[in-house]
C-alpha cells in the first residue's frame, strides 16, 4: 500500500438499477400487463435512445402506468430483486480505505433503499442515496424528480459537486448501465459498464474508454490495483476519459 504521504483518493459513484442491483426496480413493476407492460415500456426506452422523448417524460409515463398496491408492487416484484453478489465486499473494502461510495439513481429511494436494506442490513444506512423520491397512495404512482434536467435526476451534479471540494488527485470512479448513465459517465475519471446493457452500446457508439463488467467483483480489483499503485490513468485529452494501464 502507498503510505499515507502518497495515499490515492478514490471517490465511487454507482447507478442502481441494472447496475448495483441485477434486476431493475422499476422495470419489474412497470413490465407488469397490470401496468404499462414490456412492449409500451420497451418502445419508449427506444424514443429514448433516438432521442424522440425527453428521459425524464418517458419515465413520467412508465411510472404513472403503474397500478399496483406498496404491497403487491414488494410482495410480487421488488422481493425478488437481488444485489449483485459482489458488491457487499467490494463496498467493505472502499470502507476499509475511506473510499466513499455513493448510489446515484434514476429511480425511486424508498424502493432502492428497501432493496439495499434486504441484502446489507443496516449497513444500507451508510449509503448515500441520491435518487427521486415517489409517492405511492393506494394504486397511484408518481416519480418526483429532483431536478428539472432532462433526466430528472442529472447524475453528473452530484459528481460535479463532489468533485469542488475533493482533492484535486482524486480519481472518481462511476459504475453503471443506461442511457441516464450518460451524463456521469462523462465526469467520471474511470467507468464501468455492466456488459451487454445500453450504456456499453452508447459508449461504443460514440468512442467513449470504459471497462466492462459483470461482477463488482471485477471493479474492486481494478479499483485497488489503482490504490495500490499497480496501475495507473493516462487521460485522452481530446475525449477527457481515462485509460487504466497497467505499471510496469
């Protein structure tokens, strides 16, 4: 390990849904045919992608589909969704080191917290949360953004706004999936795009570095070896993204 004198500051940023979790919260009840159902949900993720609907009025109307009781919506769906297996560790050892890590999501915070609540205990209270809030009476849904960007929830701010006040070595780290990944991925220093999902086929797309995963297992090595001075960022200044190479 570097000695304190020469300590790495490493602040971790991760989406939720499809990214932290393996299943997202959302599309679990919204898919419902009680609700909006796949193919009304599918064909509006892809006006997204062509940039025929703002994010965030899609998602309004994903979200205000949905007819389901608090209580059906858990017991049905939301029980099922599980945390990717690799990230409890991987969060104990950004802990260890004093790596904040902090959940930046599109989605609603009393599902994302219940679901981290499930599977951390009440190690999910550590967590900072930025995410929508919704309000849920009877079988009435409603996502309440915080923000009023495209995106309801601009993830790049939060990453701005931690960035004013870290050290200027810091190495900020964001992780995630889909297309409201878009706008953090582009302040982050290093990112990780879970394999197979939107947010690979958009970095694809347009050049953008980025190292693809399937387990926070995989993060975590990358994230120490960077720590531990096994590694190293070289910046492409005419994108602004970093590649992680290897010290030789």
């Amino acid at each position: 390990m570097p000695s304190k004198d020469t300590k790495v500051n490493i602040q971790v940023f991760t989406d939720f849904d499809g990214t932290l979790s393996l299943e997202d919260t959302g599309v679990l009840i919204i898919d419902d045919p009680r609700c909006m159902g796949t193919e009304k949900r599918k064909m509006l993720e892809r006006k997204i992608m062509d940039h025929e609907i703002a994010y965030r009025d899609a998602v309004w109307q994903m979200w205000d589909s949905c007819t389901l009781t608090w209580e059906e919506a858990w017991d049905e769906h939301l029980n099922k969704c599980s945390v990717d297996p690799g990230f409890p560790g991987f969060y104990e050892y950004c802990k260890k080191n004093d790596f904040p890590v902090t959940v930046v999501s599109s989605g609603m915070k009393p599902l994302i917290h219940k679901v981290l609540v499930k599977y951390m205990g009440e190690q999910a209270n550590e967590l900072e949360i930025v995410a929508n809030n919704g309000r849920i009476k009877g079988r009435k849904w409603e996502i309440l953004y915080i923000d009023d960007t495209p995106f309801g929830n601009d993830k790049s701010k939060t990453l701005e706004k931690a960035r004013a006040t870290a050290p200027p070595n810091t190495i900020f780290v964001f992780c995630g999936d889909g297309v409201s990944d878009i706008s953090a991925a582009r302040n982050a220093d290093v990112l990780f795009a879970r394999n197979g999902r939107d947010l690979v086929t958009y970095c694809d797309r347009h050049g953008i570095p980025y190292i693809g995963f399937d387990s926070f297992e995989e993060i975590e090595k990358v994230v120490a070896d960077l720590a531990e001075g096994r590694s190293k960022l070289e910046k492409d200044e005419k994108n602004g993204f970093c590649k992680v190479l290897s010290v030789n």
